[in-house]
C-alpha cells in the first residue's frame, strides 16, 4: 500500500517544506477523511465512475504512507456507506470487487509497514468473499504496532447510534445497568469506535462541506478540513496542508481563549 517515494522536479521539495512545517509534537492522533470526488473525477475525464474508484485507491496508498511516515497513530478513512448500497448496481458490484482485490494486494504492504487495519460497520451486507477477504486481513495484521488504519465500510454514524441504543436498552432490560447510571461513557463504549480515541481533525475532499453520516458522534470538537481537491488527486502534500491548518487552529473545548493559553 506504500508506494516509493519518488522525486520529481519541483515536487519533491514543496513536500519536504510543507513536511518540515508540522509540529511533529503537535500532530492530531485521529484524522479522519471523507474520500469525495472519485466519481466526478472520472466523469470530468470523460471515464466511467469506476475509473476514478480505481484511481482513488492510489490516494488511499499515498495518504497512509504519509500518515504512517509523520507517526499518526489513527487514519479512519469512509470508504463506504450504508447510503452508497443505493447506487447502480454495476457501480457497487465493481466497487465490491475492486475492494476484494485491494485487500489481497495490500496485506503484506501493511505488515511489511507495521500498520494494523481494523473495519468499522455493518460488515454482514458485503459479500460473503468481500467478508472473507477482511476477516483473513484483519488476522494477518492484528499484531502490528504501528499506524491503526480503520477503515469504514458499510457504516453510517446513524446506524452505529441506533444499534448502540438497541445494545444499552438490551443491558437495562436484563438488568446489568440501570437508566440513571447511563452517561456519555456508556454510549462510548457501544460505538463501532469503542476503542479508538475520537478523531481530532476531519479532512473533507471534493469541495463539499457536509459530513454525511460520518463520525456524528465522535466529531463533536474535530477541526473540520473542507478542500476542493478530488479524492484522486489527493496527496501527501494535501495531507500536510491539512495538518499545518490544524496545527494553526486554536482548540478550545468549551473553554475561552484566555483560559486555553493560561
């Protein structure tokens, strides 16, 4: 999944200072991103949707060596939702293999870069060889230590809440947790997300400013990231653009400015 790094004329050196801009000691735990654009992508070149899909995978391999490069610990990428199920047929069928045949290329590329893929959402609508292929990828890198790449397939934060809620109830109603003892912690625990920390920027391509039924729940203090860049076209350069705007962000959960810089 980690390309070589190549220098181009030009290129190379506009990477390496944005690079060396990032505050390796201030870098956002969690990014999470919302891959916009493939379809339109391709559509602008004249090509078939699918054709930006198969370009947008090139992104993917770019965006987590730049992750895993700088010592991010979480990259959370949106990869499908339970919405997406309601595209053309032909589309979700090529997607689904284009899927099967990314994760059996990519596993030794994880391993070989120490990062341990995990999934997120309702993994029982993917076909059965797509499930399968997921499951032998999440064996072989379950020891790894390095990046934690999620990626979010079939999920939506709407669904994850309505089946954290389902779970909850089931507990109160076999009298393992009573009502008044419920807190934010408690729904923490039942999200797909449980043991991941939230994400603390949130990176949009594509020039849409919405977050679609990602994250809704774990977003709440994220530094949102909106840019016009299609997901194809997404690179690392992007990807330090978007860390050196957070790291120029003032957080201030709740709190006034005063009070943050005290």
């Amino acid at each position: 999944m980690l390309p070589e790094f190549r220098t181009f004329k030009g290129i190379a050196c506009t990477q390496m200072s944005l690079r060396e801009k990032i505050n390796l000691n201030n870098l956002p735990s969690h990014i999470a991103i919302i891959m916009d654009g493939n379809g339109r992508w391709a559509q602008e070149k004249g090509e078939d949707r699918l054709y930006g899909h198969l370009h947008g995978v090139e992104s993917v391999r770019n965006i987590v060596e730049g992750a895993a490069e700088l010592g991010v610990k979480y990259l959370t990428l949106y990869a499908f939702s339970t919405e997406n199920w309601d595209r053309p047929e032909y589309e979700v069928t090529g997607l689904m293999e284009l899927l099967v045949d990314t994760i059996k290329k990519e596993v030794p590329t994880l391993n070989k870069n120490n990062i341990k893929l995990h999934v997120i959402g309702d993994i029982e609508m993917l076909p059965e060889n797509a499930r399968h292929e997921l499951a032998e990828a999440l064996a072989e890198t379950s020891t790894n230590t390095g990046l934690n790449l999620i990626m979010a397939l079939s999920y939506s934060s709407r669904w994850e809440l309505v089946n954290a809620v389902k779970n909850i109830a089931a507990e109160v109603q076999q009298g393992s947790i009573a009502p008044e003892d419920i807190t934010q912690h408690t729904l923490q625990q039942h999200l797909s997300t449980s043991q991941f920390p939230d994400p603390e920027l949130m990176i949009r391509t594509s020039g849409e400013y919405r977050i679609s039924n990602f994250l809704l729940y774990q977003l709440a203090y994220a530094e949102l990231y909106f840019t016009n860049t299609r997901w194809p076209d997404f690179r690392k350069e992007n990807l330090y653009e978007a860390i050196l705007d957070f790291q120029h962000r003032e957080r201030r959960f709740g709190k006034t400015g005063e009070q943050v810089k005290a």
